[in-house]
C-alpha cells in the first residue's frame, strides 16, 4: 500500500516530544538519584554530615524535577514549531511517499 504524507498535526507532535522527553527524563533522573543517594552513603559512612547529605540529594531531586518541566515545554515548542515548518514545506514542495505494508 502507497500513502503519501501531506501533513503532520503539530499539536500531536509537540505532544509527543513533551511526553517523549519526560518519560526518558525521569528515567535518567531516577537512575541519577540512586547514583547519588549511594554516594551520598558512601560520603556519611566516611564521615560527612547527614543532613548534609540530604540537603544534596534533594536540591538535585528538586532541580531534576524543574529540569523534566522545563525540557518537557521546550520539547513541545520545538515539536509543533517544526510540524508547521514541515508542513509548509511540504505545501510547496509536495508530499513524502510512504510504502506501508500490513504486519502480519
């Protein structure tokens, strides 16, 4: 089966940028808060101040999470900025042929 795509919603898109971004975000965000959770035990274990140690850990939850909002937003702007640019395009230079098979 031939299509040929003619546009692309640029609301869907920066939708699926946005959710994109997060989801792998906070997945790097936890994986990086075990990682510093364990150092800072290690560091409590060779001495330092555990409410320093806490102090540490959530500033960078906090900024992790500011972080995830912020990219998340960014990610959407640039989504829908290129599905209307992408459309534009495609409006002056035509469609893009697609060759779209049935999975079996």
């Amino acid at each position: 089966m031939k299509a040929t795509l003619t546009h692309i919603g640029a609301i869907s898109l920066g939708r699926l940028l946005a959710i994109w971004s997060f989801v792998l975000g906070g997945i790097a965000l936890l994986l990086y808060a075990l990682f510093m959770l364990v150092v800072g035990l290690l560091g409590f274990l060779a001495g330092a101040d555990i409410v320093q140690m806490l102090i540490g850990v959530g500033i960078m939850l906090v900024m992790g999470v500011i972080g995830l909002v912020v990219t998340a937003i960014v990610m959407f702007i640039i989504g829908f900025l290129s599905a209307v640019v992408y459309n534009i395009i495609l409006g002056i230079g035509g469609g893009i042929d697609l060759d779209l098979r049935e999975r079996n």
